[in-house]
C-alpha cells in the first residue's frame, strides 16, 4: 500500500544546515524559540526547518496533492545542492551557465518558501477565487440552465473544489520563479567570502537571506551564510565588497549574524550554543516585510472582481 503519511517540506533544506554539521554527531545546534525563550538541541539535519504538509495543495487526490514539494521544490534543492557544493570549492574559473541559474532560483525560494509566506500565499489566493466568483455571480444566474447549481460558487464548490488551493501553488512557483527578479539576481557580481579569522562562526536561521535593497538599485547587494565560515555574496557594483573588505573579520561576522538573527522567526542554527545569549538577545528583533503588500492584495482584488 502506499504511504499516505503526512510529508516533510523543508523551508530551510537539510542540504544547507548541513554545513553547520561539523562535530563528531554529525548534528547541528539548532536554537528555537519557544514561549518567547531560544532552546537550545542538537538535532540531525534532516530533523529540524520543516513543516509536515507545507507545500500540500489540499483538496486534490494524493498523487497530486505533494506536487509543489514532490516535483518543484525538491528537484530545486537537488540542484541547488550541486550549486552549494561548487561555491565551496570555488575558484578562479567562471561559473558554469545551468549552475548560476540554479543557485538564482534558490536564493529565490529562500525568499518566500517559510511557513508565513506560505500561508499569506494561500489565503490571497482564496481571497481572489471568492471575489472572482462573487464578481460573476450576477451574469451567471442570467445564464444558468435549469439543472445548474443556484450559485456559481455552488458550481465550483461541486466541481472544482480545489480551484483555489491550485491557484495558491501555481502562484507560488510563479514567485518563485519571477524571471525578471531571477535576471536581476544573475547579472550581479557574485562571490564567496570566508571571515576565517573571526572568533565567532556565522549562524543560519529560517530567514537567512540579506537583502536590504530592491534588486535593481545600484547599491543592492545579497548575503547569504553557506557555511560556519563562509558567505555568498552578490551585488550591483564593488561597493559592497570593498566595505567588506574594509571591516574585521569579527565586525562582519557580528553584522551578519545580527541581521540572520533579527530576521529569524522560529529558528536559528548553530555549530553548538555558544552563541545562544547573543541569539536570545536578538531574535526575531528585525522582521521582514510582508510578502505581499496592502497595495498589491488591492490591485490583485480589484482585477478578480473585473
């Protein structure tokens, strides 16, 4: 029989917390808050920055219910594997084509895979099927032939029950995939920099991701631990890396781990817990912005309703 157990989706890859996993346990100091309290435990990779059922489209039959895990995101992150492997390995040459579009479209993903985003996904979604329908309500009774349902939403309640649970995947892998922010992102000057000498190991958290500029202003830039000692950067110009270049290693490492902490909502992941005051004192201290503003859920609603 086939195994209906609810999946593991996740929103931090094991792949990348396993660079963290440098002891002799093979595990990973992860650091979650609880009741407003950072808990500290060690825990395999695999065991920790997942939700069971996240990218489920709920309504459909099984065998297509885990598509955005099954076909989308796990053949992602199998590539973006390859792609972290050869950053930690990089050298002088030029990196291959397929391989700077597969780690683009995984700092994509790292934008909006998380639990919250997710949700806020699915719930616009449904927000645009009702007030889509709602919107044709009236030119629909005009033309309902005796035997149809008395209200569209009736109709699509019997016959496309999941309709807005699919439109919410589809969405997703849309931003996910957005080609002009994808193009925006491969243009930049790419590159690996490792604050070996600082006394303090970067940290991971479940928003990991830097980016405090839209991507196309000049001085945008990207930053993103791939390792205890290792970051990837990308930016618009040399700005970026010549002040990197200008701070102590200690300074970059403290900067760095302050703003993963700060935009952290559940998780942060460390070699061990040697930096869980600094993690307590941080956490969560400099939240995102919502992943869709006010204006676009208006702008989206105003065109369901035509």
């Amino acid at each position: 029989m086939p195994n209906h157990q609810p999946e593991k989706h996740h929103f931090m890859p094991a792949f990348q917390q396993q660079q963290w996993a440098v002891g002799k346990d093979g595990n990973i100091c992860e650091m979650k808050l609880i009741n407003r309290k950072v808990v500290p435990k060690r825990v395999h990779p695999n065991a920790s920055g997942y939700m069971r059922n996240l990218y489920t489209t709920d309504g459909l039959p099984t065998d297509k219910a885990q598509y955005l895990e099954t076909d989308f995101f796990k053949p992602l992150d199998a590539k973006a594997s390859n792609a972290l492997n050869f950053l930690l390995n990089l050298n002088k040459q030029q990196w291959p084509v397929e391989l700077r579009q597969n780690w683009t479209h995984y700092l994509m993903s790292l934008m909006y895979r998380h639990p919250e985003t997710v949700s806020i996904v699915k719930d616009h979604s449904k927000t645009i099927w009702r007030e889509g329908i709602a919107s044709l309500e009236p030119d629909y009774a005009n033309h309902r032939r005796p035997n149809d349902p008395d209200a569209l939403a009736d109709f699509f309640a019997f016959n496309r029950p999941a309709a807005a649970q699919v439109g919410a995947t589809k969405l997703m892998m849309r931003i996910v995939s957005n080609d002009r922010a994808m193009a925006d992102i491969a243009k930049m000057h790419w590159s690996v920099i490792r604050p070996t000498r600082s006394r303090f190991t970067l940290l991971l958290s479940d928003r990991p991701l830097i980016r405090p500029l839209g991507l196309n202003e000049p001085d945008a830039y990207i930053i993103l631990p791939i390792a205890p000692d290792a970051f990837f950067l990308a930016s618009n110009n040399h700005k970026a890396s010549n002040i990197i270049a200008s701070w102590s290693h200690d300074r970059l490492v403290r900067q760095i781990n302050l703003a993963v902490v700060g935009q952290a909502v559940e998780f942060v992941w460390g070699v061990d817990d040697s930096q869980l005051s600094f993690v307590q004192n941080h956490f969560g201290k400099s939240p995102l912005p919502p992943p869709i503003t006010a204006a676009q859920r208006e702008r989206a609603v105003a065109a369901a309703r035509g």
